[in-house]
C-alpha cells in the first residue's frame, strides 16, 4: 500500500471510524480522536499483512472496534457522557427534545455489552449487516436477530428512561 492508497482509505473512513470511536467514548471527542489516530498507525503499520479477504473498510472497523475495547478493558472504567457535546442548548423546544433523546439513547447503549455495542454503533453508522458481520465474526442470521434484540432492549430503555 502507497502513501496515496493509505491516505485515500484514511479520507474515505476516518469519518465513520471517529464516530464508531466517539460512541465508545460516550462523546468524549479527546478520547474518540486518540482512538482514530490509533487505529490509523495501526492500519499503516500493519498494511503489508492485509490479504484482502474481506473489504479494507470491514478490517479498519475491527482494528477500531479492538482498540476502543482494548483501551477500555485496560482502563476498567466508563466513559463520562460528554455533557457539553450532547446537550447543546438552543432556543428551539424541538432540537432540546432531539437532544435529550440522543443523549439517552447514548446513555442506554453505554449500558449494553462490549460486543452489541460494537453492533449498535457499527448499525449506526449504516454499514452493511454482511460487513459487520464479518467484522465481528458471526452469521448473517445471527447478527440479524442480536440487532432486533439490541434495537428492542434499546427502545426499552430510552422509553423507560433507565
């Protein structure tokens, strides 16, 4: 991989990385770009032991996903929800209202497991189900009923407000 390959793969994913990264942090946006520029050394690296067996983007996602995880498993702490990022204030009840609920959906995925809550941010992200499911390492049918069940439990919890 050339210079020129590698910053065209960085500026068609980093985008998407730093907000799958941002989601891990809980909108710490220090955290999410430490994480990103982590991922992207890795990815430098580590190019020549790329064998393309699945897409460039699906082996960048799982670099980020292990570095997040990793980071947080050495760290044995959770991120603090970055207040200032997620609640914006504005005139407009609407926009309150839209950033209340981002703030809690945020909050009810912080609380899921490592591994859905790869899925979930991955999903958000529109990805494809086959990429993610290869990213992460399950069926296509598997990920399609954790997703509905993620998607349900999230539900529940923004609704109920825990």
């Amino acid at each position: 991989m050339t210079e020129q390959e590698f910053t065209k793969i960085y500026n068609s994913n980093a985008s998407k990385v730093h907000r799958l990264c941002l989601g891990y942090a809980s909108g710490n946006n220090e955290l999410a770009d430490e994480w990103l520029q982590e991922t992207f050394i890795k990815v430098w690296n580590h190019r020549n032991s790329f064998k393309g067996k699945s897409a460039i983007d699906t082996w960048i996602y799982r670099i980020a996903v292990n570095i997040c995880l990793g980071d947080l498993r050495k760290s044995r702490k959770s991120i603090p929800i970055n207040e200032d990022l997620l609640s914006k204030r504005s005139n407009d009840e609407e926009n309150d209202n839209d950033e209340k609920n981002i703030k809690q959906m945020y909050h009810c995925i912080d609380q899921l497991t490592e591994q859905n809550k790869a899925l979930i941010l991955l999903e958000l992200e529109n990805i494809s189900q086959a990429t993610i499911a290869q990213t992460v390492g399950l069926a296509h049918g598997t990920l399609r009923t954790r997703l509905s069940r993620i998607r349900k439990s999230l539900l529940k919890c923004i609704k109920n407000g825990k």
